[in-house]
C-alpha cells in the first residue's frame, strides 16, 4: 500500500510534465540525435562520442551511454512525441522514490518515518529540473541505480549473502555508466560503516575502487580527458573561493528550495576576504564539524550531512566542468536531506503523533504546490527562457535563447531587444574560454536574422560580418550572409558562401538544400541534384527531406525539358 501512495504522489506531482514539449539541451541530445533512432546502436553508445549529440561542443564532454540507450529505448517506443520521453522521465523518478524507501527503512525503526522520508524526496521542488527536464534524467537513472547498490550493501552487511554484494556492484556499474558523479558512492559506503559499524572493512571496497578506475579508464579513452574544461577564472584557487558560495547555495535551495533558476549566473570570487566567500566558508567548516559532533548521538543527521557534502563532490569543480551551480546535481545529495527531516520528524513522532503528521502536511504541501508549479516553467523554450530572464535578469544565455524564440513567433522588435541586450551581459562560460569573441559572435549573427526579416539589408550586412570578425570559424554567419546575397539577387556570392559554410561545417542538411535552391536558380541542375541529395542524407526531419524530394523532381523535371 505504501509502494502504491508513493508512486501515485510520484506521478501526481508530475503529471503536468506529460504535455510539455523537448527543450534546450533535449533538441541536440534527442530530436536531432540520429544515434538515438534504434536501440541497436546500444554497444556505440559506449565507445563513440558522437553518439550523445548532435552537437559538435557536447561530444567530447559527456559520456553517459545508458541514459543514451534509454533515449533510444524511448524513440522505438514513442518517436518524438516529448509525452513518452516525459512518461519515462516519471517512471524512473517513481522508481527512485521507492528505492529512497526502502533505504530509509534501514535507518529508521518505524516505516512511517521511512515513507515521510521517501515522500519528502518525491515531492522536494529542487527536483524539478531533473524530472521535468527530460535532459535531467541522467541524474535520475544514475540516482536510482547509485542508491540501490548502497540498499544492497547495507543488506549484504547485515545478511552476509555475496548475491547482494554482486547486485550492489552491478547497480553501482549501471549508475557510473548513466552519470559519473556517483562515482562517490564508494565514499559514501565507507562514511556508512565509521558512522554505523564503528569500523571500515577495507575488503569489501576493493571492486568498488576497481569498477571505478576501470570506468575512469574507459571514460576517459572515448571523450580524451577527464575535465570538460579549464578552471574558472583561469585558476583552481579561483574556482574554489567560488564553489565555497555555491555550496551554501546548495543547502539553501535543499532547506528553502523557492526562486529555482534553469540557469543560474555565479558571480566568481578572486579573493579570500570576500565577505561572502569568508561566510560561507566558516558556514562549511561549521557543517563539518556538526557532522561529526553529531555522529555518536545523531548518527542518521551526521550521515545526512556528510551524505550531502560527498555527492557533491563531483560537481563541485575539483575536476572542472562547464556549470558552477545546477539544481539537477542535488538529485542525488537530497537523500541527504530526507535523512535529517526523516530524523527530525522521528523525534517529533515520539513525542506526539499528531503534531508529527501536522508537521509532515505544513511541509508536503507547499512542496507538492511549488513542485507543481515549477513544472510548467519547463513547458516549452519560450516559457523556460521567459522566466530565466525574469529570474536571472543578468542571464546571456536566457537573454540570447529568448530572442531566439520570440523571433520564431515573429515579434522581430522584442527579438532584438533581447539580442542587444545580451551583448551588454557577460556569457555564462566566459572564464572558461577566456573571451567572449565567440558567443557574442552567435548573438551578431541572429541580430543580423532579424535586420534581415525587416529587410534591412545593410544592418543584416554589417551583423553578419561583425559575428565572421569575432569567429571566422563560425559557419553560420557565413550561410547566414549567403542567404542575404540570394535575396539581394546576388547569386554567386549566396554559392560561395553557402560553401564556406559547408566547408566549416559539413553536417548541416540546410546548408546543401540552399546551395541546391542556388545552383538551380544557376540553371545547373545536376549540381543542385548533387546538393539535395546530400542535404536529403544529413537530415532527419521528414518534413525537410520531403520538401528536398520536391526540389529534386522539380530540378530533373528541367534536366528533361533542357535535354529534349
């Protein structure tokens, strides 16, 4: 019966997800992934990088080829309906919140303290971006699975059966190859037994360590390196002083989780005696020291704390990668949480059972309602970027990809608002690439779209060749400006920048349909046939390649009237 109540408040909470649509990250990760299009692609999802996205930036930075064999499992079953991907998204979060019981249970006597836990999870707001985000699934599924090898564990302990071990370390394989930050795990089994077995059984974390370096090893052969990037700031030191505030943020957002962000713009620290950073500090260092004050009298509370501060560990830029703050990294690290409310609301219910369930409803509540609610900012591009914008008014990112979408609806004024107010705005991973050269190029480029839709070809002109000044490698400006010079009548300049582009970037079906469309507007149609073809084998839309199919009859039905 409790399985039953916990899966329907699990599914309830979401049940609004179901109808919104693929965004940001899910377009390059699904949609225009054509690794995704068969399950039988299984085997590369483990050795070609390729196959994560079909965006060039993303291949050699994320390695998670379960999650990418799910995506796969969920294009056989459901194509590209988003419902389907967002029911499986619901699935394995249900899944997740059953598995946080049934590891709750072996923390707490009494099982209702266990399902307020599991319930506390399944409803907790910061969960959002991972369950509402069909991208944030990898976060689920490696949740689950890393949860699940630490149950059959804590099993194995207390039973001594070996089939538990195997199955802990199974599970634990399948969690590090959905999402490598349960790589932490091992730690975790470790604080377990200082905390609860009073000692630490040095065998028993030998095959954790080798299936780790093992995975490392493996992980690092496809994608080249183990670091997305380079250190924030330029420094380690840097990245630190920041990390330190993200953190504070982190258990702000696990005790008051309200004012979720999609993408959250972290103000990096240069200095020690930063008043914020000085706080935050001695607020971790307080932690820590509670966590082990607390470790004798309160042992789930400690565990709790130190359970937060281990999973947040790779995401915490000691290895470096391209986001400092994210709501998704705390999918994990809320079991943390559930723990210590679980262990509050366990002394509460022995001093009064009422004012225990009274408790449980003032919070799960508001969690279900702000849960609920959060979920429909995640609707679709233009819903999740209005409100970023309204959020985080200093966002580059949510100002750029907000143009981009009231461009789609045709309001050009309130495009370019967004556009040029993004040129004023430091882009989110500008210390990383030490300059802002490239993504300010992207944002001239779509400027120039706009000026180019008013008919104002002089400004498009000069925005195109302002984003080719700041990234002479960026091919599509230089598609952008052919698409200009075809509307100006200038057709031999439209081919040639049609095939710079192509030569920068040799993968876009678009590209070899306009150099098509320009060659036949040349009269020479067997290079236009040439090009449509080729833009016929790079693409996945149906409706474009069915479009490119009329092209081509249209072209060889002038072949045959120019050869009679």
């Amino acid at each position: 019966m409790k399985f039953f109540i916990l899966i329907t408040i699990s599914f309830l909470v979401y049940s609004n997800t179901l109808k919104n649509s693929f965004v940001w990250d899910d377009i390059s990760i699904i949609v225009n992934n054509k690794w995704i299009r068969t399950p039988l692609n299984f085997f590369k999802f483990f050795y070609l990088k390729d196959t994560v996205s079909e965006d060039t930036r993303q291949k050699p930075k994320i390695y998670r080829p379960l999650t990418t064999f799910s995506y796969s499992i969920d294009y056989f079953l459901w194509k590209l309906s988003s419902f389907g991907y967002h029911l499986s998204n619901l699935i394995f979060h249900s899944l997740t919140v059953i598995v946080v019981y049934l590891l709750s249970e072996k923390f707490f006597e009494k099982k209702i303290i266990s399902f307020i836990s599991a319930s506390i999870f399944a409803l907790h707001p910061v969960h959002t971006e991972a369950v509402s985000w069909i991208k944030g699934r990898a976060d689920v599924i490696a949740c689950m699975f890393g949860l699940l090898a630490f149950l059959f564990y804590i099993v194995y302990l207390d039973k001594k059966k070996i089939s538990f071990y195997v199955m802990s370390l199974i599970s634990f394989t399948l969690s590090l190859f959905s999402k490598e930050s349960t790589i932490t795990i091992v730690v975790v089994l470790i604080i377990y037994d200082l905390i609860f077995k009073k000692r630490i059984f040095f065998k028993n974390y030998i095959f954790y360590i080798l299936i780790s370096i093992i995975y490392i090893f493996i992980r690092k052969s496809v994608l080249g390196s183990i670091a997305m990037c380079s250190w924030w700031g330029g420094s380690e030191y840097y990245t630190f002083l920041t990390m330190t505030k993200v953190f504070v943020e982190y258990f702000r957002l696990l005790i008051f989780p309200v004012n979720l962000c999609a993408d959250y713009v972290v103000e990096l620290s240069f200095s020690l005696w930063e008043y914020k950073v000085l706080l935050s500090l001695f607020f971790v260092i307080f932690l820590i020291i509670i966590g082990i004050f607390l470790a004798k009298r309160y042992p789930v509370i400690s565990f709790g704390v130190f359970f937060i501060f281990i999973t947040l560990i790779p995401v915490s830029n000691i290895i470096p990668i391209e986001v400092l703050l994210a709501e998704r990294f705390l999918y994990l690290a809320s079991f943390g949480i559930c723990l210590i409310l679980g262990e509050i609301f366990k002394k509460i219910y022995y001093l009064n059972k009422k004012v225990c369930y009274m408790a449980f409803l003032l919070i799960s509540l508001p969690y279900f309602l702000l849960t609920y609610q959060r979920n429909k900012d995640w609707k679709d591009e233009f819903t999740l970027w209005y409100k970023t914008v309204n959020q985080c008014p200093n966002n580059f990112r949510a100002h750029n990809n907000l143009g981009m979408e009231y461009e789609k609806k045709g309001d050009l004024d309130n495009a370019l608002k967004h556009y040029k107010k993004a040129l004023t705005l430091v882009p989110n991973l500008s210390w990383i690439y030490n300059d802002t050269k490239q993504m300010y190029a992207r944002v001239h480029s779509n400027i120039g779209n706009v000026y180019l839709k008013k008919k104002s070809f002089n400004d498009a002109f000069y925005h195109y060749n302002k984003s080719i000044n700041l990234d002479p490698f960026y091919s599509q400006a230089y598609f952008n400006l052919g698409i200009l010079y075809r509307q100006i009548g200038d057709i031999d300049l439209a081919i040639k920048y049609y095939k710079k582009a192509i030569e920068l970037n040799p993968y876009i079906a678009e590209y070899y349909n306009n150099l098509g469309v320009a060659y036949a507007l040349k009269n020479n149609f067997d290079e236009a046939i040439v090009n449509y073809e080729k833009a016929i084998n790079f693409s996945l839309d149906e409706n474009f390649k069915n479009q490119v199919y009329k092209n081509i009859e249209i072209a060889k039905s002038f072949l045959n009237k120019n050869r009679k």
